[in-house]
C-alpha cells in the first residue's frame, strides 16, 4: 500500500493522479492535514487519513499498513526539520518499508533559505536505516508565472537572476517522477537529481510571456535588494519579498540548473517545455 503526504496540496494531487494512472491495481492511500479538503479524493475511492506533521503521536497510527511513503516536504520552511523528524520516526515504528522525500536540486552545495532544512531531512533519513530515494526537485516552471499577469500589462519581468540558467519543470513532470519511484520501491533507492531538460534564464521567461501573450516583455534586471522592494512595493509581505528576491539572485549563480536528464529519463518522455507550461497556464486564466 503506498501513501502520499500533503495529499491535498498541488504536487500531492497531481503525483496520486499520477499513480493511479501508472498502477490501477494499487492502493494509494492520501494523507491530509485536513482530510475534509481531500473529499474530492474520497469520492473518486481513494482512502483518506488525517496526517497533521504536527500532530506527531497521531502518525504512527495513519501510517498503519503502509509499505511505501511519499513526503512531500512541508511548506513550512522554519519548522519542517522536526515537522519531518515526526514522519520518519512514525514510519520507522510501523515498518514502512520505502521512503521517497522531496528536496531540491543539488540540496548539498545549494545556498538558498531552502536547502539547510531539506539538507537535515536528507540526513535523517540515511540515519532511519529505511531504504529511501531522495528526489531532488529543481524549480517549478510554474514558479515564473506568479506575477505573469503584471509583467504581460506592464512589458517588464522583474527579478535578479541576471543571465543565470534555470532548469525548469512543470509540477506534473516532478510528480510522474515521484509516482515512478514509489512504484518501484526499494529498488530505486538513491538521490535523484530532478530538473527540466532545457534551461532557461528570465530572459527566456520574457520571451515565452511575450510569445504566448502577443504582447511585448522584457527582462530587467535588478539588485536583491531593488528587487525585493519592487515586489513590496507590488503588495507581497516584506519578509515574502525578501525571500523571493533571495532565490532570484540566489539562482544567478546556476544552482538551479542541471544537465543530468534524469527527470526525463524517469519519465520517459522529454519535461514540457517552458513555452508550453505558459502557454496552459495562460490559457486556463483565459478560460
Ligand atoms: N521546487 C519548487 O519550485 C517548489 C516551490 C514551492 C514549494 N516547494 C516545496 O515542495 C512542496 C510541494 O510543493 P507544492 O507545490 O505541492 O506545495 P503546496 O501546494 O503548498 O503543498 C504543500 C503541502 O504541504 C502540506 N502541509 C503543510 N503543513 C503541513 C502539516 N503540518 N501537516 C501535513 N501537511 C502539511 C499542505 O497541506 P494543506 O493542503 O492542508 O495546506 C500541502 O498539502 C512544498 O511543500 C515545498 O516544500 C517546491
């Protein structure tokens, strides 16, 4: 039987999605802090239990009969170690026999606020002794389509990425990933890193917005600093705007591209393109 936590968020869905389509026969079982947003999941025969990383004497309990485990890292960057630490300890108290987690992309050497915490999960995990994959998720091409709106009515992307190349993906291909991987268990323990096949920079961000909108949009790049302060200035929370601004420079440097193919090698198919994310994305905001 395998579960999948944060079932309830946007990679969660689309990876039982994705299961289901790889493997009709298996039972999958989602995992929601709140299972009453999951009814939609209920209704089409998937089995949903409550898993609240927070609620950590309730995991043992939900993960009862579960052979194989996706966690999906929190969203809550600040207190996900010990958010975590919880999952890995209740899956090593009921036998789960294979965990995948979600990282990021070369979460070693990565400088970005992100990578400590997934870097200390990582580590758990090779101390749990349960055989586990690490899926090392570069960035969602969705990621550059928040704001895409603005940027289209005013003919600027702003960000501080300078020329460095990010090797995009769409969710759905990280979640076919992470569906495979669950589904071979064991035997694709190891650390994947997981990334688009075409590296783009903003620049080409500019140019797909541009392609697909028919209108014009450029790139301009700005300090951290200036940057930060346009996104205040654009109504995001002052400790949001310095976080995106940080992952935007901190991506300057190319952390954030990869040539490995690997995703695609999962996948078995090549990642969709940066120019064909927009163009759904532009066109279900138009439907
Ligand atoms: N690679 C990237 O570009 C990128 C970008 C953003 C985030 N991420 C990381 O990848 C993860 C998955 O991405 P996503 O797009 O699916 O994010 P998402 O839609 O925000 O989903 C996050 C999931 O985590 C769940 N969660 C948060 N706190 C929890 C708790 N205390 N107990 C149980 N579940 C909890 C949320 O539950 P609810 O549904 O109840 O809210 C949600 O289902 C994120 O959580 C984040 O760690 C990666």
């Amino acid at each position: 039987m395998f579960a999948i936590t944060g079932a309830t968020g946007q990679l969660g869905r689309l990876t039982i999605t994705s299961m289901i389509e790889r493997q009709p026969q298996s039972r999958v079982v989602a995992l929601a802090r709140d299972p009453a947003r999951a009814a939609n999941l209920a209704a089409s025969g998937v089995e949903v239990r409550a898993f609240d990383y927070d609620a950590p004497d309730a995991l043992a309990d939900a993960l009862a009969g579960i052979d194989r485990l996706l966690l999906i890292s929190s969203d809550d960057v600040a207190r996900r170690t010990d958010q975590h630490r919880a999952v890995i300890k209740a899956a090593t108290t009921v036998g789960v026999g294979f965990i995948a987690y979600t990282s990021v992309l070369h979460a070693d050497t990565n400088p970005l606020s992100v990578a400590p915490s997934h870097r200390a999960t990582e580590a758990m995990l090779r101390d749990s002794g349960i055989p586990h994959a690490i899926l090392r998720n570069g960035w969602y091409s969705e990621n550059y389509l928040i704001g895409a709106d603005a940027a289209i009515a005013q003919g600027t992307l702003l960000g501080s990425t300078g020329t460095g190349r990010i090797s995009g993906a769409a969710r759905a291909d990280y979640a076919e990933a992470a569906a495979a991987v669950l589904a071979a268990g064991a035997a694709a323990s190891g650390v994947y890193e997981l990334a688009g096949d075409e590296a783009f920079t903003l620049s080409d961000v500019a140019a797909a917005l541009a392609e697909v909108s028919g209108r014009p949009v450029v790139y301009c790049d700005l300090s951290e600093a200036n940057y930060a302060q346009a996104l205040e200035q654009g109504g995001v929370p002052a400790a949001f705007a310095a976080t995106l601004a940080g992952f935007s420079a901190g991506a300057a440097g190319g952390i954030l591209a990869d040539d490995s193919r690997a995703l695609s090698r999962l996948i078995g198919r090549p990642t969709m393109p940066l120019r064909e994310v927009v163009r759904r994305a532009l066109a279900s905001v138009a439907a």
